[in-house]
C-alpha cells in the first residue's frame, strides 16, 4: 500500500479527491484533521444525532476521534482511544464510521462538503509535568477527603500552632485525631522534622491517640525509615490526581450542590 507523506494538506477539496487521502492516512495511524459540513450520529450506551454544520473533526492513531464546533472547547461528540476507524465514499457523502466492539459504540460522522483535510505525522515524546502548589493539594484533600483516606473528615486547615501552621486537621474513620502535612514535591527528613514540630505540639495529651501524615507525590532516599522510626504514615498524592479533582469541582453547575 502506498504510504502518504508526513504532511498533506488539501484545501477545499471534493469528496471524491479527499476519499483517498484520507483513508490512506487512517490506514497508516496518522492524525487525520477534516473541516467541512458534517452530521453524526451515535448508537451505543445511549443515541444521539447531531444535524448538519460545518465543524472540525480530528482521528488520532490511538484510536480517538473528536468532532468540534466552532465554539466551545469540548467536542460535541467523542470516541475514546482504542476505537476502529471506517471509511466509506457514498453518493453525496464522506463517512467515517468510528466503532469499539467491546462495547458495541459507533459513531458515524458523514460529511458532505470539505473545506479542509489535513493528513499529520507528528512525533511528541516530551514528558507532560503538572505543577500544583500545596495550597492546590491541601484544596483537593477538602473537596474529596477520600483522597487522603476513605472515612476522612477535615476539621480545619491552617491550623496556627507554635511552630507554624497545620496544613489540614481532622479525624480518620476510626474517630482519631490526625495531622496532616503537605508537599508538592518528594518529601525529605526535612518535612518529617517539620511534622514533629506540630506533632510535639498536638500530642500532649498521652491518653490521646493522634495519627500523623505526610502527604507528598513520593518520599527522598532515606525519608521513609525516619517515618517509620516516629511511627508516622505517608500517603502518595499526585499533582495530577488534585488537578483532576479541582478540576471537576469548577466544571460542575452550581444547582448540583444544593442536591
């Protein structure tokens, strides 16, 4: 089979001009880019069908495929990666139909005017990295306590004591006392003296039991038998997994919380 150049580009073609084109790039798992007049339909865990307009539509090697309108950052229809890609040429149309068996989805989307089709073969083997603040951490753990634990319930965050301030104060399912330090970054022997500060603080009481964790996306060589040797806990905590949390918290309606 004929194997496309790493760049094509067709502007304003005909369904009979672009119809090859585009199948060879989905044959060859290249990124697959079509602007045109389109509509979709989907059958699967529920149906939809989506009239004609002219929107973007991106196939990915992975197997995903989106459909945008002009507006709005989220497609208006979406296949996730793993799916099949088909493509057919009927009459007055360009069809690609996009179908996961497992699970029995298929989304058609048949254009039938392009004015652009864009065949890509990109490379990208950067590493993605989150950047969260311990503020956005310590967020997170409060909007969605199970993050730290299932049964967790925050008292207080911030919490002055003599040596600085208790990042999150609360009680753990078993109704015991538990201090709560963060770091966006691995956590040192440093973070674990910084904990006994708040724990000397906290602890006076011996008939009290209080749990103590150090929350942190991993732990330096040699933190974690420093834990151990004051009888301390560490819970790995992801800046992705609290990106994902605030996240979900924004996008939500408003209406929701008063459920």
């Amino acid at each position: 089979m004929e194997k496309p150049p790493r760049q094509v580009v067709l502007e304003i073609p005909s369904l009979d001009d672009a119809f090859p084109t585009v199948k060879l790039g989905i044959s060859h798992k290249r990124i697959v880019i079509i602007a045109g007049n389109c509509s979709v339909k989907y059958e699967g865990r529920a149906s939809s069908s989506l009239g004609p307009g002219e929107r973007l539509a991106i196939f990915k090697p992975d197997g995903s495929a989106l459909v945008h309108r002009p507006k709005d950052y989220s497609p208006v229809n979406w296949q996730p990666p793993g799916s099949l890609f088909q493509t057919k040429l009927k009459e007055q149309e360009l069809v690609i139909r996009v179908y996961r068996r497992k699970d029995h989805e298929v989304m058609e989307v048949a254009f039938t005017d392009l004015k652009m089709v864009s065949i890509l073969d990109l490379k990208d083997a950067g590493e993605f990295t989150l950047y969260a603040t311990e503020s956005d951490m310590q967020q997170a753990i409060l909007t969605q306590p199970s993050l730290l634990e299932e049964g967790f319930r925050p008292i207080t965050r911030e919490r002055p004591v003599d040596p600085g301030f208790i990042d999150i104060l609360g009680i753990d399912k078993n109704n015991v006392l538990t201090v709560v330090e963060l770091k966006r970054v691995k956590a040192t022997r440093r973070a674990v003296l910084q904990l006994k500060k708040y724990m000397d603080v906290i602890n006076l009481d011996s008939n009290r039991k209080v749990r103590a964790i150090l929350v942190a996306p991993a732990l330096a060589e040699g933190t974690q038998e420093v834990l151990t040797s004051l009888g301390y806990e560490f819970k790995a905590l992801s800046p992705q997994q609290c990106a994902e949390v605030l996240k979900q918290r924004s996008g939500k309606l408003i209406t929701e919380f008063f459920k």
